[in-house]
C-alpha cells in the first residue's frame, strides 16, 4: 500500500490492523502520518520506531523509504542501507511497488512448491525477504538512474533499470 492508500490507513488503520500479507511503503512524511494516527510519536530511532509501529497495526510488514529504508512486521527488523541514487523523485514508490508484487508472486510460487528447493523458510520470513528485496531493487534501480541522469533524473528512468538491478541484486538461476 503506497501513496493515497496511507492517507487512507492514517485515517482509518483498522482497515490493515492484523493483516500479515500486507505491506505498507510509507515514505518519512506518510510514516509520521502513520505513527500518528497509532498513537506513537514519530521521533526517535528510525529501527525502533518502524518496528514500534508494525506492532502496533498487529501484522502488516512496514517498509519505511528514506535515505535508508527501514523494514519491520514487527519481529524482524531489517536496515537497508545499499547505495540509491542521491535524488529522490515523486512516484519512485511505483517501482518498489512493482518490484514487490514481483517478488510476491515469486514467493507464491516458493510455498506453493512449483519448483523443488530445500531450507523451507515460513511465510513471514519470506515475507520480510520479499520486502528487504523489493527495497534493494529500488535502490538499485535509483542508483543506476541517478549514475545516468544525474539530477534530471525523474521516477520514470528508474524503469529501463529493473531488469539490470535484479540481476544485480537477486541474480539468476544458471543451469547446470
């Protein structure tokens, strides 16, 4: 859930409240909103307040964009600190959207055991590993823009750079 959907939440968060398949990508202004409407007060130390608050709502994984981004469902915390690009644009939330979906379905696919693997994860852990993954494209994506763009750079450039970000990030299965 991005963009109106937070204003949404900040007004009426029993809509998410328990929901542990939901994400919430609130930037730092839509996160304060957030911590807010729960009751918390939105200063303080960014890890704690994240996974303050995805407790409070009693479910959903809360990824907090930022100069780093900070990830929580409120049992597992995680700070994802690789580079992005020095310029942030409106609507660079559509490609962490995007690449969260992605990785939602992959993850699907993983519990539904449409290819043989080993190391069965739980679906929260591989909730937060879709998550932490879908930040790391992002920031990948916006690092790779920027290097090209430099501050022309808008949320559409980020685009033509998903393919190459999740080969850098995630990497691909090779046959054997």
């Amino acid at each position: 859930v991005d963009a109106d959907g937070l204003f949404i939440i900040q007004n009426r968060p029993e809509l998410v409240e328990g929901c542990t398949e939901c994400i919430l990508t609130p930037n730092v202004v839509e996160f304060g909103r957030l911590a807010k409407a729960k009751g918390i007060d939105p200063n303080g130390d960014p890890t704690k307040l994240c996974e303050e608050l995805a407790k409070a709502f009693g479910g959903p994984t809360i990824i907090q964009k930022g100069a780093k981004d900070y990830i929580s469902n409120g049992k597992v915390t995680f700070v994802n600190d690789n580079e992005g690009g020095l310029k942030r644009s409106g609507g660079q939330g559509d490609t962490l959207t995007g690449s969260l979906a992605t990785l939602l379905a992959y993850r699907k696919a993983y519990h539904e055991k449409l290819w043989d693997h080993e190391n069965d994860l739980s679906e929260p852990e591989t909730l937060a590993l879709v998550a932490f993954g879908g930040s790391a494209i992002t920031r990948e994506c916006s690092r790779l823009a920027y290097k090209e763009k430099g501050r022309s750079l808008q949320a559409g450039d980020l685009t033509e750079h998903v393919h190459t970000a999740f080969l850098n990030t995630i990497g691909e299965k090779t046959k054997i």
